[in-house]
C-alpha cells in the first residue's frame, strides 16, 4: 500500500491488543469502561470484534420510547443477541474471523497514524465497515436477505459506507478513512486491494447481470476514483484519485486523470 511498513507480531496480537487495552484502562478512568466493555471482557479477537460491531448494529432507536431502566436493560440485550448472532456466524464461517485479523494486521503494517494494535478495531469506520459485510455477505449467501439489507444501511448510515452485500471482497484489504466509497452488487475486489475514501466501484445503469468492476490483487485506488462497469482493474494496477475509468486498466498499470468527453453533441 505504501513504503512504510512496520513489524507486526502477528501470532500474539491479541494477546498485545489485551496489554495495550488494560493499560489504557488503568491510565485514563474515562474510558475504563468502554475498554473494559469493548477488549477486556473478551477471551479472543473474534468475540471483542463482534461485541464492537454489535454496539454498531444493535439498534437504539427502538429503545427510545422505553423508560431509562428498561432501556438499559433491553438495549444490553439487544447488543448481546447482535454479538451471539455474529459469533455463531464465525462459528460456521471461521474465514470471515481469519480475514477480519488479516485486515488488521494489513492496517497495522500499512499505517503510519496507528501507535497500537487496537485503534482499527476500535476507532477506524473503514475497518468496522468492512468487517461488517463480511457478516451482511454471509447472510446475503445464506437466504438472510432481511438482516444483509438491515446491516448494509446500518453501515451507510454510521459510516458513510455503502458495500451491497453481494459483492464479493478478499482479505488483507486497506480501506483507509473510507467515507463515501460505494461497492456494486456484483463488484469484484481481491485480496490485498487499497481503496481510499468516495471511491466508486459502480454500474453502468444495466439493471441486471454482471456490471460491476473487477478489482484484481494489489491494485490501488485513489480517493474519488469512480470506475464503472463490468470493467477489470488488473493486479497491481494504480488508479489515481479522481481518475473516471470507464475502460479496463492492464496489470501493473497507472491511470490518472478524468476521462471525462462529449459523446452527444448538442441539438
């Protein structure tokens, strides 16, 4: 993604994320709690991933009319069922917990703003936005077309994020700030793929079939790119920001600019 890349202890991660969650604790009481609720109550990375996600998910205005007691109490729960939802999830689909971790480590490697292990789980939209498709894609391919679709727009509206649950997405991906980026239906991205913030991966008004890009390993697009079409952006391939790509780019190939030409002539 970048020239810097620091060393990360991928085998003890969670371990280190633990270390660095307690001190934080200790240090600053304002945050104890919020610490201790979303890493250290947790036995492993999954389970603090889907408790943090189902904080997000978990829907507050349904709260709203109860009484502050019963609010409580009934939100708690809510947060409970999203994260017991979200773990049997993983339990029967252990890659989206692996590639939740290879994501984590891309970002800690990749990333020059994160001092820690935990800032992307915690903090980062692009980063809770990705791992929250991964669990909407899962029910979009398992006939949970309501909760993929509930998850999508939940995600749109904390983040700024609009990934169609049918898209199909790798590991090891750098979603860096990520507001405004919007994923098609039958859109590609393989591994190893950075996409920075309002990037489009869109259609071209088809209304069916096949008619989103195809995003091949390691490429890289810029902030406010836009590329349409059921088009293939190859291995390696640079797009740079607020390029308009209406035509495949080769591997190992940069594009830059906006393509932008009359087509219609005026009457």
């Amino acid at each position: 993604m970048a020239d810097y890349e620091r060393e990360i202890d991928i085998e003890n991660v969670w371990e280190i994320i633990l270390q660095e969650a307690e001190a934080v604790a200790n240090a600053f009481p304002l945050v104890a709690d919020f610490y201790q609720r979303s890493i250290l109550q947790h036995n492993s990375y999954d389970a603090a991933l889907a408790y943090v996600l189902a904080e997000k998910l978990s829907d507050p205005i349904s709260q709203s009319n109860l009484s502050q007691t019963n609010s409580s109490k009934t939100n708690a729960s809510t947060i409970k069922d999203w994260q017991d939802f979200l773990l049997a999830i993983m339990s029967e689909a252990p890659a989206i917990g692996k590639a939740a971790v290879k994501d984590l480590v891309c970002q800690l490697k990749s990333n020059a703003s994160i001092k820690d292990h935990y800032t992307p789980l915690l903090y980062f939209g692009g980063y809770q936005a990705l791992q929250s498709y991964r669990f909407s894609h899962y029910c979009w391919n398992n006939n949970q077309h309501a909760i993929a679709n509930y998850i999508q727009a939940r995600v749109v509206t904390l983040h700024g994020v609009d990934i169609h649950p049918g898209a199909k997405i790798g590991e090891g991906i750098f979603i860096d700030h990520a507001v405004g980026i919007v994923i098609g239906e039958t859109a590609v991205v393989e591994n190893d793929v950075t996409l920075f913030q309002s990037v489009t991966l869109g259609g071209t008004g088809k209304g069916v079939g096949d008619r989103h890009p195809k995003v091949r390993k390691g490429a890289f697009i810029g902030s406010g790119a836009v590329i349409f079409g059921n088009i293939e952006i190859g291995k390696n391939a640079k797009v740079a920001g607020g390029a308009v790509v209406v035509k495949p780019v080769a591997a190992n190939t940069t594009v830059v600019g906006p393509a932008a030409k009359v087509v219609v002539p005026p009457s």
